[in-house]
C-alpha cells in the first residue's frame, strides 16, 4: 500500500467518524432529547456537518487523493482499496460542488423543522409546518443546481441515494406498477370484505409487544450484543459501527402490526450495518450500497419472511400464548389473511404490499412538482389529496394523516421516497436467487432456522458495503439487472390466492 493511500484512508477515516457522532446526536433527537435542546442540538449539528464537509473539500483531501489515484491506479477491480478509491472520488467530487454555508443551513435549518413538523403533525397543524417546508425546499433546489444535473433537477438528489438512477427510469418503472398494481387493487377492494383483520386491533399490552417483537429479532439473527431498538415518533435505523447498530419502532396497544412489523422492517436494516465485512469497519465503504439496496433488506425481511404462512406457522403459537385473551379464538390461517388484509389506507408505513407503492408514487410525484415549482407549499395538502383520491379512493381526515405524516421532508430528505419501491422490488429478485441455491429457505423459516437465509445475504450482499454501486451488485448477485415482473408476479400471486382472482 503506497503512503498516499494510507495517508488518505486516515483522513477518510477521520471524517467517517465525525459523519458517525453527527448520527449519535440525530439517534438522541429522536428518542430521549428533551424537547427544550432542540435549538443547541442545532448548532451541535450544524458545527459538526461544516467539520465534515471542510474536511472532505480541504486542498489536503484533494491532494491525498490525486496522489493516492496516481500511485495505486492497477488496483484489483473489486479490492476493497479499490472501492475505497472510487467512492472516495465519488464523495469528494459531489461535496466539492456544495458550499460550505449551503451545507451548514441545511443542517440547522433541517434540525430545527425536524422538532416543528413533530409538534405540528402532533396538532395536526400544517400551517405551522408550512414555512419550514418552504425553507427545505429552497435549500434542496440550491442543493441540487450546486451538484448539478443532465436532464431534471430531480435527478442530482436522486442519485445521492439511488447512485446512476434518474427520474426516466423511475418514470419507467412506477409506470409499469401502476399499469399493474392499480387494477390489482381495484379488484381487491371490490372484496375487501372476505378478510377480517379486527383480530389486530384488539387490546395487546405494549410491554409484550415490545419483549415479543425483541425475542423474535434476535431469533432472526438481530445481535443485540451490537445493537438495540428504541422508541420514536417514526420508526428508522442508524449505525455508529458494526458494533452499534440503533433500531427504533413504534407501539399501539390497540394495533399489533404497527410494532410488530415495524420492528421486522427496522431489523432488516440493522442486519445489513451488522453484516459489513470487518475490513470495512471505520471506512466510507462501511455502510450500503444504496438506499434501495438497503430497503430491499427490510422489505424482505418484513414481508417475504415476516408476513410469509412459513413464518406464523412457527412463531402464532408463541403470539397466542403471550395474548391469549386476544388470540384465543382465532387461527394461524385467519392470523395471517388478517395481517396480509388489502385496503386503501391512509399510512404509508401500515400500508399492505399491495397498496405500498402507490403511496411511494404519491410523494415522488409532489416532490417532482414542489421542486420544479409547479406546485406550492400552501396548495401541497390539497394536491396530496387529490392524489390520494386518485390512486386509493380515499381522502385524509387531517393534516397528521396526509401530508404531515412522514418524517423524511422535515429532515431533509427529498429524492429519497422512490428507493422504497426500488427495495420492494429487488427484495422479490433477491428471494428468488437465495431459494433457488438455498432451496430448505422457506422450510427452515417455518422451523425458525433464518440462519441459511442470513448467511446467504451475508455472503452475497451485506458483507459488500459501499463497494459496489447498486447498478453492478444487482446483477452479480440475482443474475439480471432491477426488474420489476418477478415482484408483480409475487403480489398477484399471492394475493389472488387470499381473495380468489
């Protein structure tokens, strides 16, 4: 290893680290920060993000990297020092386009509205909101014209999440969902009435839940040794290290599913951070290969796995012996048509499989709008409905439960809603090439062995990190490049089977 390399991989390691206590304070703000800190949590935030982009378009990190480049350019394709190179080359030339002050208000700004749009969807009170809305939205539009784009704005904001992806393809793909999952549904919910889900609404005591939820994770392969899940107002995952992997849910006593496959979505993301190779621990490879990737991961987990007959056939007798006064009378096959119920619903993160996308549509379609100014701030809550009229036939009784229900445009993130449905569908891709060279995977899930699975995506997936971009990893572990029949093929499958199409 040349010293250029090594010089410049301890600078990279050091900036990795102030990326991680920048998550350590974001982790805190949304579970035990007392309201009252949110305005020094701010600047703690705001300091550390103009550290870590000082740091990363500093002369001395664009001198380590030319000269790391110029000194180990016949590195092994697919070496980890290789990989490094190029993602280093990736983030340096992205964050050098961004002003520092860009990236500092960002940050505040973003910090502060997290805390607003809390309080106001809690009050159900988007006027309170609205102005900060209108301050991400100008900071993501100067965001995007600094990095640039080719075709629409959209894109540069696309590929920080979703690296080589763009707005045609998404177009693309979201067409070909619609064409097939809205006549789908429509022919679902003309009977809606042969599955009962009531059973999830029963009284289930939330300590039960959570000890429930907890055991199972760990039978999935969840190291708790490395990692732990928390309480939040929206569920999420973040990592400090292999070693400390945060996970967090939410609980209704009277709606089971909402921790109970919260939790499994969550875990799904833990167990990819826990799952990068050792060698990339402290590195800016030490994380997944993109946000799609990575929900393709919790996708699978929750619903290939967690929603499957194969998985209640083991774990609805546990259910039913720790809520025996809500279970007592109903059986795994009613247990599992209830929780694999389809209807339009007003909660994206409770949405079925079938109707999930359609809510991922929704936003990007408003995001595409507000960004490109075809669409205000003020007029978002009506478009949103309208929306939610046209793909669902139902409309938000409030603010809380329409436009005020995600987290993701009060902290910043816009262009990141289509890598949802881009996780959905690799997570079919993915199941189909892990039981065709696992073929005792879906017998081992109704046993509770989930080690041949885990160990599969291990192998082929998690260890990987950052090293390769999504548009090479997806063909070299299913084979074929992002596709979404299997997955289309998957939903009508399985959900003509529970209402007889």
């Amino acid at each position: 290893m040349s010293q250029a390399l090594t010089a410049l991989k301890e600078r990279l390691s050091d900036l990795h680290q102030l990326h991680m206590a920048a998550a350590l304070l974001d982790w805190d703000q949304q579970t035990y920060m007392p309201s009252g800190g949110v305005g020094a949590r701010a600047e703690q935030r705001a300091t550390l993000s103009k550290l870590s982009h000082d740091m990363l378009t500093s002369g001395d990190t664009a001198r380590l990297l030319e000269k790391a480049e110029a000194a180990n350019g016949g590195l092994p394709h697919g070496s980890d020092d290789w990989a490094l190179l190029r993602v280093a080359r990736r983030d340096f030339d992205k964050a050098t386009r961004i002003p520092t002050e860009l990236v500092v208000e960002f940050s505040r700004v973003t910090a502060l509205a997290q805390e607003e749009w809390a309080k106001a969807r809690a009050a159900d009170d988007y006027a309170a909101f609205a102005p900060w809305l209108e301050r991400i939205v100008d900071l993501t539009r100067r965001t995007a014209e600094a990095l640039g784009y080719q075709d629409r704005l959209y894109d540069a904001l696309l590929d920080q999440y979703e690296p080589g992806m763009t707005s045609a393809q998404i177009d693309r793909i979201f067409a070909e969902l619609k064409q097939e999952i809205v006549p789908l549904a429509r022919a679902i919910f003309e009977r809606v009435d042969q599955v009962d889900a009531s059973v999830l609404t029963r009284d289930y005591d939330e300590e039960k839940q959570k000890q429930f939820a907890e055991r199972v994770l760990a039978e999935c392969g969840f190291d708790f040794k490395r990692g732990r899940q928390d309480r939040s107002v929206h569920p999420f995952c973040t990592h400090f290290s292999r070693t400390d992997v945060r996970i967090t849910t939410r609980y209704d006593r009277n709606f089971l599913s909402m921790a109970l496959f919260g939790s499994l979505h969550e875990m799904g993301h833990g167990l990819y951070e826990q799952g990068t190779a050792e060698s990339l621990e402290g590195t800016i490879l030490a994380s997944g290969a993109s946000l799609g990737v990575h929900e393709s991961q919790s996708r699978l987990w929750e619903n290939l796995v967690g929603r499957s007959r194969a998985f209640w056939q083991r774990y609805y007798p546990d259910l039913q012996r720790t809520f025996p006064d809500a279970l007592g009378d109903t059986s795994p096959e009613a247990f599992y048509r209830a929780m694999n119920r389809v209807a339009p619903s007003l909660i994206r993160v409770e949405a079925d499989e079938v109707t999930y996308n359609l809510h991922i549509i929704l936003r990007y379609e408003l995001e595409q709008e507000l960004l490109e100014g075809r669409l205000s701030v003020a007029d978002a809550p009506e478009a949103w409905n309208a929306k939610m009229q046209d793909l669902l036939g139902i409309l938000p009784p409030n603010y809380a439960e329409g436009v005020l229900q995600d987290v993701h445009w009060s902290i910043g993130i816009m262009g990141y809603f289509p890598t949802y449905s881009l996780g959905n569908i690799l997570s079919v891709q993915l199941w189909e090439k892990a039981v065709s060279e696992v073929p005792s995977i879906p017998a081992d899930v109704t046993e509770g062995r989930f080690a041949p699975l885990l160990g599969w995506l291990r192998q082929n997936v998690h260890q990987h990190g950052r090293k390769y971009y999504p548009g090479e990893l997806i063909p070299q572990v299913t084979g074929s490049p992002l596709t979404a029949g299997p997955y289309i093929a998957y939903l009508k499958s399985k959900f003509g089977e529970i209402y007889g199409l």
